[in-house]
C-alpha cells in the first residue's frame, strides 16, 4: 500500500526474525514488549495467550493496532482492550467477502421477504494438520481453543454482520474436545428481530471432510453459497417455500451417519431454476483484496476517526457467542 512503510518486524526467537529480513527496513529480536522500537501503526499477529502484555503496551503509547483474529477469549478480556486502546481493529476480513456483503443486503433490505432459517456448515483442519508437537495450536493457554477459535470465529463474524441488529442466543451446543482442545460441533442459534424467530444452525468440525455451506432459507428464495471461498457466487432458487430443497449434506451414508450424532446436516439441493448473483465490485471476489479493504477500513478510523464500531472493528458478539458455545462445553 503506498502509504505505509513497513518498518520493521519483531519476534521473541531473533533467528526468526532475521529469515525476514527482505519484508522490512529492520527485523528485530525482543525480549519484553517496552523494547519495541517506535512505530505509528502496529501489526498483532502472535498467539492470543501471549498477546496482554504488548496491548497494554501500545495502548500506552496510544499506537493504533491491527490484531490478527480471534480478538479475546472472554467478554470481559474483549470490553477491557476496546477500553484501553483509542483505536483498535481485528482481521475479521472475510466480513468483507462479496458474497457476505451481498447476504447481508438482501437480510437487511427483505427484497425475498423474511429470513425463516439458516443453516452454515465449515470444514477444519481435516486430516494431516502440518503441526508440530510443540504448536501454540495445540496448547489451549496459547491458542484459546480449538476449531471454533482457530477458524470457527470467521464464519461467526459473517453471521454477526450479516444479521446486524438482531438479537443472538445459543440454545444448544454439542462440543466435543480432545486434550482441552475442541475438535467439532453443532450449535443451534435463535436469531430475533421484529418478532420473529430465526433458528441458526452451525456445524464444524475437524475429524471429517464436510462441506463449506451456508444455506438461507427466506420467504420467497433459498440463497446458498460458500462463506469461506472469497470468489463464490451467491446462487438464489426459487420457490423457498418448498423446503423439500433442504436435505442431507452427503450422500455417503456411512459420512451421515458418524456426523449425525452431533446434529443433522441440511444442505440445498437444487432444482433446476437458479439465479446466480453477479459479483459485487465495491467487495472482495480475492482473500487479498478481502485483507486491503480491511486494511482501508481500520487506516480510515486512523486517519480520520471513521468510527465503524464495535461490531465492524472487533465484533464483540463474536467472543460473547463463542463464550456461551464453550459454556455449554
């Protein structure tokens, strides 16, 4: 981006930071976050058990920071750091997705008439997961969690955009955990607005290939698209009264049936009219055009004190939602 300078980059391990020497003016080996050089912006991009110390750090300073996802492990964690720092943003880029923007405008707008039910299902890390044993990813002091923190708060964000303004509850989640880590789950969701009642179904997991999905059922249409792919169309089909649309997520009923014991699996399949919605250009249809207008939003709260809120710049309801899910842990 023309108007940045990377200045330099900072890690714990020097021999680490020296392998970067062709990405900044400087890398730099430290040992407590008060000997960081000076800088105007700041990029938080270390695990999310480490990562108070050097918050305070630069809320002291008063340096704008840039932290990667997820932003806190608890709601009370997430109001301190929005307390503490003057301006704050967290790397919830897929909320800039074509397709999450493209949802998000025909729940608000109602052009197919009330949302009735969603349904959103994501894979994890399935099978060979390239982690070392000593991976912070595998340590939940680190890491924070599992599945839904490593990747399940991203689909969460996109939910929480979405249907901005309507409440959100857990009613029931089934969590399953190896080693303090979980690994899977299925959570029912009631979103309410206006009176009405949405349930919310979301499934992840990392023990079997599932597909990234999410499904909407409205009023007139049924919307569907893959909330993780950046260049996924948004399909519409028609006649969403008819939830005969709405079935089983796999064919292979031995994949049913081991993913039926923490919930069912509903996916769309189609019939033969669909409508494909044409890429929205003021979006992201690529993950780095997703991570640049990121970036321009958290610079123009720098420059200019945007003020998005909460919602666009941290997502709160994210970590309430995430805490409420492991409470029923």
């Amino acid at each position: 981006m023309p108007d940045l300078t990377l200045s330099y980059i900072a890690d714990v391990d020097p021999e680490r930071a020296s392998e970067l020497d062709d990405y900044a003016d400087a890398t730099i080996g430290i040992e407590e976050p008060d000997s960081l050089p000076a800088c105007d912006i700041a990029v938080l991009a270390i695990p999310i058990g480490v990562r108070e110390p050097y918050h305070e750090e630069f809320a002291r300073r008063d340096v704008p920071l840039f932290v990667e996802k997820p932003f806190a492990t608890s709601l009370e964690e997430h109001t301190h750091l929005l307390d503490i720092h003057e301006t704050v943003f967290c790397d919830y880029m897929r909320t800039c997705f074509t397709s999450t923007r493209q949802l998000r405008t025909i729940v608000q707008s109602g052009v197919f008439g009330p949302p009735k039910r969603v349904v959103m299902t994501e894979q994890g890390r399935v099978g060979a997961t390239g982690l070392s044993p000593g991976s912070y990813k595998l340590d939940p002091a680190l890491s924070g969690g599992g599945v839904l923190m490593e990747r399940g708060c991203h689909p969460l964000s996109q939910l929480e955009i979405v249907f901005e303004g309507y409440e959100k509850e857990v009613q029931q989640a089934d969590v399953e955990s190896k080693e303090g880590i979980d690994v899977q789950m299925s959570v029912d969701f009631e979103f309410r607005s206006d009176g009405r009642e949405i349930p919310v179904e979301f499934h992840t997991t990392d023990l079997y290939p599932i597909p990234d999905k999410t499904i909407c059922v409205f009023e007139n249409t049924i919307v569907a698209f893959d909330q993780t792919d950046p260049e996924a169309t948004v399909d519409c089909y028609p006649s969403a009264s008819n939830e005969s649309f709405v079935a089983s997520l796999s064919s292979d009923a031995d994949l049913q049936t081991r993913f039926d014991e923490i919930g069912s699996r509903p996916r769309l399949t189609p019939p033969e009219t669909r409508l494909e919605l044409a890429p929205a250009s003021a979006w992201a249809n690529e993950n780095i055009e997703a991570f640049y207008l990121r970036w321009q939003q958290f610079l123009s709260d720098v420059h200019d004190d945007t003020g998005y809120g909460t919602i666009i710049q941290t997502a709160p309801e994210v970590t309430r939602l995430t805490n409420e899910i492991y409470d029923f842990e």
